[in-house]
C-alpha cells in the first residue's frame, strides 16, 4: 500500500490454502459483500457450489478465539444466481454459523435500501427472511 494507518496491517493470503501459522492470528476479520461471488466461474475461478463453507471454516481458523468476524451478505431466498453470485437465507446462515460462531448482533439493509439495526433474531423474523427479497444481512459473529 501506499500509504499506511495506524495499527493496521494489510495482508492477503488464499483462506483456503492458509499455511497452520496463520490459524488463530488475527483479532477481527471482515468480509463485505464478498463471500457470494467467488468460485462461480465468472473470474476464470473453478466451479465449487459449497466453497463458502470452506472459506467459512477457514475464516473461523484464522480468528483467535472468542474474536470477531463482521460478514455481510445477500439475504434473500436461497439460490445461487449463475455466474454471478449467491444469495442465502437467514436461517440458513445461522444453520451454518452455528457450530462456529455466536451471534452478537445482526442489522440488515432490506429491499428498499432501509437500514434495521442490531434487530432481534425471531422465529417469525428468520422464517420469513426479515421480509426481504433483495436485502442484504449485516453480522457480527464471535468465534467459539
């Protein structure tokens, strides 16, 4: 980089090829409207419909423990949009984070680009995927 902040550190590895020196080496990671795009074919990348969950499980190793990892994505009705991107229900998502992470808080854009902050995780709300057909779910996970 060309210029340099204060006590960040700017590295770039490949999540699923993580040399073991680097589990367990970073106190926050973040993944803004990334993880639905790759392994789709569309920048020369192999097709693998399940290489979030890798990516998840390598993101999980890299965290230390009890750190946070902020992830936001497409919450819509699950489906992948070839070759363009993914998009995952909420319920899913949790399904998925939980053997991983807790949950500290979730915030979501919905389909008219409305912020919600910090909302409470229902039943009703998850079932119904906050009523959302083109939004996008804004989590704060902590590693177990």
């Amino acid at each position: 980089l060309a210029e340099t902040i204060d006590n960040v550190v700017f590295t770039q590895w490949d999540l699923l090829d993580l040399e073991e020196k680097y589990h367990e080496y970073t106190d926050s990671l973040s993944s803004l409207s990334v993880l639905e795009h790759f392994w789709l074919g569309r920048y020369g990348d192999s097709i693998d419909a399940y290489w979030y969950l890798k990516w998840i499980n390598a993101v999980h190793n890299m965290l230390k423990k009890w750190w946070i990892f902020y992830c936001s994505l497409p919450i819509w009705p699950q489906r992948i949009e070839f070759n363009a991107h993914r998009a995952f229900s909420v319920q899913y998502l949790l399904w998925i984070f939980d053997p991983l992470f807790t949950v500290v808080s979730y915030s979501y854009v919905d389909d008219t680009w409305k912020f919600f902050s910090n909302v409470p995780l229902t039943q009703e709300n998850i079932a119904n995927n906050y009523w959302c057909q083109f939004g996008n779910g804004i989590f704060v996970l902590q590693k177990k």
